[in-house]
C-alpha cells in the first residue's frame, strides 16, 4: 500500500442526494462527521440517478443538492452487462463495486441504510469478498430506516410471506451491528419476528431484542440555528411572506403526512382570517390535494411550493407562526422517526402541532401540541391556540427548549454514540 492510500474507509450504501428523504441526508451527515473522526475515505455507494427517476422517487432538482466535503466520494455504479433483467444489472454494479472496495486491504465500517436491498448488496459483497482470499478487514453495520419493517416484513406477516420476511430478518441479524432509528422502529421489528417465529418455529425475535440498538438519525444543527435575521427577511421577501406570518407544512406531500387534514382544519380555523397556509414539498399525491385546497373555504389563503431547496427550507421553517405535521399510519407508510420535525425545532419559530403515531414522540418529546390522527377539527383547535392565543415571550420560550431538547439528534453526538457501539465490542472482542 502507498503511502498516499487510505488507513480507515466508511462505506455508507443507501439512496442518496438528489432523493428527498430525511435518509438520504443522514447519509450525508454521517459522512461529514466521519471525516473529523479518523476516516480519511469516506463512500457513499447508491443508485444512477436515471434509475432513481425510473423508480418515481422524489428527487431534487440536481442544481439545489449541496456539494460533499472533499474526502467524500459519492459513486453511482453503472449496470453490469446487457442482459434483460434491470435490476439485476444494476444491482451487481452496485455488488460489484462494494467487492473492491472491501478486498484492497483498508480497513472499513460499511452501512446500510434500508435493508432491502442496500444491506443485502453489503451482506453479498463481503460474501464474495472473504471467497476472494484477497485482504478483507470490515465491520458492517445496518439501520432499519422503518420501511424496510413497516413495508416489506409487516406486508409478509399480513400475507403470510414466510421466506420473504425470513429474508430480511436473516440479512439484518448477520451484520455485525443492528440498528434502528427509534424505538418505535424497534418495537414493530420484534413485534414482526414474534408473529413469523409463532408461526413458523424461529428465533427471531429474540435476537433482534437482544442485537438491536436504537440511532436516531443524525441532523445538521448548525443548517438551522444562529440564523441571520437579514438572510430570513430577504428569503421569505421573495416567497411574500413576512416572519411569523404564515402555517407551514414542509414534507413530502401525500396524505399520509395528514395534508389532507391540515387543509381541511386550516380553513375551519380562525387563524385562517389571519396567516396564509404554506404547503412546501412534492409527492404524487400533489395535484389531489393541490385540488383538495382549491375546493376549499380558504382556496384563497393555501399556497404550494414545489422547488423548495435545502437552504430555504430552513428559512421556511424559522420563519412560520406554527409548524404542522399531522401524520397518520397508512398501510404503505408509518411516520418511524420524524426528522422533519426535529429540523423545526432546531430553526425555531412558532409552536409544532402533529400527532403521536409511529416515532413521533421520540422526535418531540413534551415539545409539541398533540392531535388526534385524522381529526381536522383538533387541528383547527391547535391552530387558534398557537396563532392567536400565544404571547410572543410564550413562543420565545417554546422555541428555546424545544432546541435544546432537539440537540440531542445533532450528527457529531448521533455518529459518536454510534461508533462508541463500535469501540465497545472491538474492546471486548
């Protein structure tokens, strides 16, 4: 080895920039810090983006996505071969790179943020890798994001999909190191494996109760506190919007995310007679309810924006009179964390209002307003009270201890508790 290569490689598989997903920033988070913390090669390995774009996924426009710090690479790998099956040509892209990286001597840490199939491509990776012969020195970790459990296992115990479920249990449980992104995640992950070991005889639950540790996902505090007061007045100036002045949504824009009760309590409000309501994001679910608001008594009063980018998006946030994200669980969806909500708390500005599904809870703690799922006119309530019936010293306040509760998700104390996990066992092996 040269004296030029690298002594110590993070390895992070998951879909990255341009995807809109809390994820995807982890995975980049994770990687700034990575480099203050003794890794001189830092990879994400993911997807082309036309790939991404064939998916449906909610992208960025690729002029609004950041640039990584040098020392982190982020690689797309090209399809492998021209036979007719995509995804496999892909994949083995995907698999295939991972093989060199693993087999040129460095000691490495992979992740794999999603199991299905981002640890999968690490678990098959590293198979062949040790096959090899050649050098191989890595650690594995994988994050159970949510939807690898509230999707694909819980989809396989409804339907009874033995093998499938059996899949992802197996991939998570043979890394060296199983995390999920909050409790909550945790709790439907052995609540899965007990209905899969009741019925078929396994062992799951009790490994995944005894192996997995909670990671919250880790956030940059530093994009949403200490703002420039100039830099906000001139950022909503251009949206015609004033501090203060407006209910704000900002996530992806589908009725699981409640957007459809937030509109309908927004206009039996009265704080409707007194803000607009902002509804920032994409989804596919945009025109429906695009066309939900025009229907409605406040048609006049709903704006939507759909080219929010990532510096504005904190301005918006700091900005707004009240933040609300009233999720609700869906079959295709379960709010597992809630990092949205974590980033509003760190900007400041007026009171949160959201409901208490999935991880929600964790990501707040006592520092939101409560709704009932599914209840517009609980909303409408919430509403009254934090617009016109909240002193500005009351909102001084709530913002400033929901900040520092909401530092505890900063990525330095996030990847450090994570790595420290590491450390442990390596001391103990």
């Amino acid at each position: 080895m040269s004296a030029s290569s690298p002594t110590r490689r993070l390895v992070i598989v998951v879909r990255a920039d341009p995807v809109i997903c809390g994820h995807s920033g982890e995975a980049r988070n994770l990687a700034e810090v990575a480099l203050t913390r003794g890794f001189d090669d830092v990879r994400i390995v993911t997807w082309p983006i036309p790939t991404l774009q064939a998916a449906g996924l909610p992208l960025k426009p690729l002029d609004a996505v950041l640039p990584y710090s040098d020392g982190i690479t982020v690689e797309r790998p090209d399809p492998v071969g021209d036979y007719k099956v995509p995804d496999a040509r892909f994949y083995g892209g995907l698999v295939g790179r991972l093989v060199e990286l693993f087999t040129d001597g460095v000691p490495t840490v992979a992740m794999s943020l999603y199991l299905t199939p981002h640890a999968t491509a690490v678990n098959d990776a590293l198979a062949v890798a040790r096959a090899t012969g050649l050098p191989t020195d890595v650690t594995t970790i994988a994050e159970a994001v949510g939807s690898d459990i509230t999707n694909v296992v819980r989809t396989s115990v409804e339907e009874q999909l033995f093998g499938a479920a059996a899949q992802v249990f197996t991939t998570y449980l043979a890394n060296d190191h199983c995390v999920a992104v909050s409790e909550f995640t945790k709790q439907i992950i052995v609540e899965s494996a007990d209905a899969i070991d009741a019925r078929h005889g396994t062992s799951f639950a009790a490994r995944c109760r005894e192996r997995v540790a909670i990671s919250y996902p880790a956030i940059d505090s530093r994009q949403f506190t200490d703002l420039d007061p100039a830099r906000l007045e001139a950022a909503l100036a251009r949206r015609g919007l004033t501090d203060d002045g407006y209910v704000l949504f900002l996530s992806r824009v589908t009725k699981a995310k409640g957007v459809d009760d937030l509109i309908d309590g927004y206009a039996a409000s009265h704080a409707s007679d007194q803000v607009p309501l902002v509804i920032a994001g994409t989804g596919p679910e945009a025109p429906a309810l695009r066309a939900r608001a025009a229907a409605s008594s406040a048609a006049d009063k709903i704006v939507f924006f759909d080219d929010v980018d990532d510096d504005e998006k904190t301005f918006l946030m700091a900005g707004s009179a009240a933040y609300v994200l009233p999720s609700k669980p869906r079959p295709e969806f379960v709010e597992t964390f809630g990092i949205a909500l974590v980033e509003k708390m760190l900007a400041g500005g007026g009171p949160v209002i959201t409901t208490a599904t999935g991880g929600i809870p964790e990501a707040v703690g006592d520092h939101a307003t409560i709704v009932p799922i599914g209840d517009p006119m609980s909303i409408a309530q919430a509403l009254d009270d934090a617009i016109l019936r909240t002193s500005a010293e009351q909102r001084t306040t709530l913002a400033e201890t929901a900040r520092a509760y909401a530092m505890q998700f900063d990525r330095v104390n996030v990847f450090d508790q994570l790595f420290s996990r590491l450390h442990s066992t390596n001391a103990a092996a």
